[in-house]
C-alpha cells in the first residue's frame, strides 16, 4: 500500500524502465465520464500508464461525483412498429418542457448520437 508522502517505484512491463509519476491531461476511467488531469505514473519510453490502488480509488470517487453533477440519462431502445422507440424521462421532459403531443426535430451529430431539438 501507497504510503502518504512516498512515491513508489513503478517499473514499466513493456519497456523495463522506471515510470514517473505525472498527469494525464484526460483520462476515461469509466466510458463517457471523462476526467481531466488524472495522476498516473507514466513511462517514459513508451507512455504507458499505471495506477496504483489509491490512484485507481481517487478516480473511482471523481467519476462518479461526475456522474452525479451530470444531467443525463441512460435508457434501454425498445421497439414499436418498425421504428426504435426511447423514453424521455419525466425529470428531462419538464427541464426542456416537453409536453405530450408536441413536435420535435431529431438531428444525427456525426456518427456519436443525435440531437433532439424542442418545437416551440
């Protein structure tokens, strides 16, 4: 275990040489919840990183605040008819006031997912 104040060493599996304790500018602990300026230790040959166990806990704690302080949604796609259907959950519909019946306009962003845009 890491002790406060110590910097273990760290060798690198691939390259044989002592890493060095850095940041990463961007680190995707967990898909889609990117964090920023994550420690690490990095080697400096290749660039491979390693987390100790008190690094890997920091950024299970800082994901999921992220996940908290994010205002989204996960849904399962179900099917009606021939189309795809997803619910829109009741808290993002007063957000955005969707009411029942009204229109909106849904718009692919590249190939990452689409945009829905609200009538008025």
């Amino acid at each position: 275990m890491e002790k406060k104040g110590l910097i273990p060493e760290v060798w690198c599996a691939r390259c044989d040489k002592r890493m060095e304790k850095g940041l990463l500018p961007r680190y995707e602990y967990e898909v889609g919840h990117l964090l920023q300026n994550v420690e690490a230790f990095v080697c400096p040959k290749c660039g491979k990183a390693f987390f100790t166990e008190e690094q890997a806990k920091e950024m299970k704690n800082r994901t999921a605040e992220e996940k908290e302080q994010s205002f989204g949604f996960e849904r399962t796609v179900t099917i009606s008819g021939k189309s795809l259907v997803v619910g829109v959950p009741s808290e993002l519909a007063e957000h955005l006031h969707i009411k029942q019946g009204q229109k909106v306009r849904i718009f692919p962003i590249a190939k990452e997912g689409f945009m829905v845009k609200v009538g008025r």
